[in-house]
C-alpha cells in the first residue's frame, strides 16, 4: 500500500513535471518562433532597404538591371504566363489577398499567439514587396528614357506645345475622315478584343531600332478583374509577379489598342507611366493598322488637350473646336465609360502615393508628362 502510495504520488510529480517540461518546451518553441519570424522581418526589411538604396544610383539599375537582369526574368515570366489562356497573375492576386484576409482574420480572433501572427503577416508583405522589387520594380529607378533616346529634357515653350497639338489634331481628325468616310462619325474598331491584343506587338516591331529593345514572347490579356478595376477608372495594368500585360475588357474599343501597347512598355521594363505612355504612342502611331494609329493619335491628343487647358482655357476651347465631330464622340465615349463606373471612394490619391513612393516625383501627373516627350520626339524629327 504504501509503495501504491508513493507510486501515486510519485506519477502524480512526473506528470506534473512533464505537464512543466510540455508547458515550458511549447514556450520555448513560441519564443523560438518569434525570434525566427523577427530574424525573418529584419532580413527581408533590411534586403528592401537594400534595393532602396540600390535604386538611388539609376546607372547601377540601368547597365546591371534593366538590360541585363530583367529583360531574363521578363522573358521566362511571360514564357511561362502564356501557356495559360486565363490570368495567372490575377489569379495570384486573388490568392494572396484572400490568404492575407484569412492571416489578418486569424490575428483579431487571436486563435494564435498574436505576435507570432503579426510577424507572419508582416514577413509575407516585406517579401511581397522584395519580390515586386525584384522581378519588375527596380525598373522604376533606371536612367530616364529621354536620355537614351537623347531627347530633349528642356521645358517646352507654349510655342511648341501649340505646334504639336495642332499637329496632332490634324493628324487625329484625317485619320477619322478615312476610318469613317464621314467627319461626324465615331471610329468603331471593327476586331475583337483578342484580335487587338494579338496585333498589338507588331507596332513594336517598328519601333524596335529606334528604342533598341525587342519585343519577344508577347503575353497581353484581359483583366479577370476588368469590372472591379472599371470601378476605379483603370484602364489596364501589369502584373509585376507574372510579367502578363493586363486590360480592361470593359473600357471603349477605340482606346484599347494604345492601352496595350502602353502595357507592353511596361512589360520592356519602362516602369514610370509618361514612358510608358510614350512608348505606347510610338508603337500605336507607327503600327501599320490604321485603327491602331488613331487609337495612339486620339489618346497622346486627350494629354495634349489637358495640358493645353491648364495652360490657357479661351486657347483651349479654340482648339477644342477644331476637333471633328466623330473625334468628339469618341472621347464622350471615354467620358460616359468613367460616368457608368462612378464609385464613391477615390482611389487616385492611393496610386499617387504609390507613384511617389516609386521614384515618380510628380505622382498621377506623370501620365501627363507624355507631352514633354512627345514634344521632344516630334522636333528631334524636324531636325
Ligand atoms: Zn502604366
């Protein structure tokens, strides 16, 4: 009996002794995992930083990066996409925000200690962030276009800005005249969707000499998305993970061919949005397809007309009649699109930041400073 007793009590300490052992290895287990999980955050916080300050020296990026680094990545990114009809880049998007919802959810509910949660959230958004980085991102911190097309970088007079936007309003109004026979007609571009995305590399195909950059394994699709995005006036995107070149299916035909080729600068690595644009211009106005040039020619004159009117709004208005009435519909169809997709938060102000945040000093307005480049092109032309 009384070893029965000391046996109990014995296997009561050990049990308690084990329950200790248990209770103190799973603490130290926690501990070991949020030390790892602040290693984790430090490290890929600290390789950001790196980028950053990487990205502070725009030669490094240019020679090392963007010729000879990105164009690899691009080039077996898009490979890759392409084997897939549908978007895997939106798909990706998809998973990674239901998997944040469901990570953020996990910390309010506190099923898990919530340290360790937090870190965990925060390590997949520094290597989100590491990862944009590094398969496009950095593109953002290259040499300037204008320099390596040695166009001027000089402030336009309003002279020029005149000079070209009547030139491109001629160039706009004949094109609509031959299109549609009638100068109160509205171009409609007779292909499909798919069509469009399909021609939209041959427009880089004339440019290739001159920007010295090859457009090869094209991959452009429409957005899974293309009804959220309407809602915040996007007209299409890049998916810097995959490289596929995305658009908005829902946005008015006419402007789709310059959209995409807007996005395929993106894809070559040209990241700021008026190089972008300018490229997308060059490519759409040199394109053998007519409908295609008209489509670069009416979107570079809706940038000149902006900037027009913030120069002078009586000039303005004088150039706006100037415009044929088929030209003028095809813009109210850009304008009823905008009205249809009206959303009562403004996502602007975000996308600015995040254009500032990329080395993209004038935020949204730098779409606008296609002109300056546009400006620059046409009197390197004259010359
Ligand atoms: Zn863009």
């Amino acid at each position: 009996m009384l070893i029965h007793y000391w046996d109990c009590k014995k296997t009561r300490q050990f049990i308690s002794f084990l329950r200790n052992e248990k209770r103190g290895i799973e603490e130290m287990k926690q501990f070991k995992n949020i030390s790892k999980q602040y290693q984790h955050g430090i490290f890929w916080g600290l390789t950001i930083l790196g980028i950053k300050i990487l990205g502070s020296v725009p030669q490094f990026i240019e020679l090392i990066y963007a010729r000879n680094i990105y164009p690899i990545i691009a080039i077996i990114n898009r490979w890759f996409a392409a084997l897939f009809p549908v978007s895997i880049g939106d798909l990706l998007y998809f998973w990674g925000f239901a998997y944040l919802i469901y990570q953020i959810l996990q910390l309010l509910i506190q099923i898990k200690s919530p340290k360790e949660q937090f870190f965990k959230i925060s390590t997949f958004l520094l290597k989100t962030i590491w990862l944009f980085y590094l398969s496009w991102g950095l593109n953002y911190f290259r040499e300037p276009l204008a320099k390596n097309l040695h166009l001027s970088t000089e402030k336009y007079t309003a002279a020029q800005l005149l000079e070209v936007t009547d030139s491109l309003i001629i160039r706009t109004n004949r094109l609509q005249k031959q299109l549609t026979g009638n100068d109160s007609l509205a171009v409609k571009i007779p292909y499909s969707l798919d069509k469009i995305l399909q021609k939209t590399p041959e427009g880089y195909r004339q440019i290739e000499s001159y920007i010295n950059t090859k457009y090869s394994v094209p991959c452009i699709k429409t957005s899974l998305f293309s009804k959220q995005i309407s809602y915040m006036s996007v007209s299409g995107y890049i998916n810097p993970f995959t490289g596929e070149a995305q658009v908005n299916k829902f946005y008015p035909k006419v402007f789709l061919p310059d959209i995409a080729s807007h996005e395929v600068a993106h894809q070559l690595g040209y990241a700021p949005e008026n190089e972008a644009n300018f490229l997308g211009y060059l490519a759409a106005t040199q394109h053998p397809d007519l409908y295609f040039n008209y489509s670069g020619y009416i979107n570079a004159l809706y940038y000149f007309l902006v900037e027009l009117r913030h120069y002078d709004s009586k000039i303005y208005q004088t150039y706006i009649k100037k415009l044929h009435k088929g030209v003028l519909k095809n813009f109210k169809e850009a304008q009823i699109f905008h009205r249809k997709y009206r959303f009562p938060i403004d996502f602007s102000s975000t996308y600015d930041s995040y254009l500032k945040l990329n080395n993209q000093k004038t935020g949204l307005h730098s779409y606008n400073e296609m002109v300056q480049l546009v400006i620059a092109f046409e009197l390197q032309k004259e010359k």
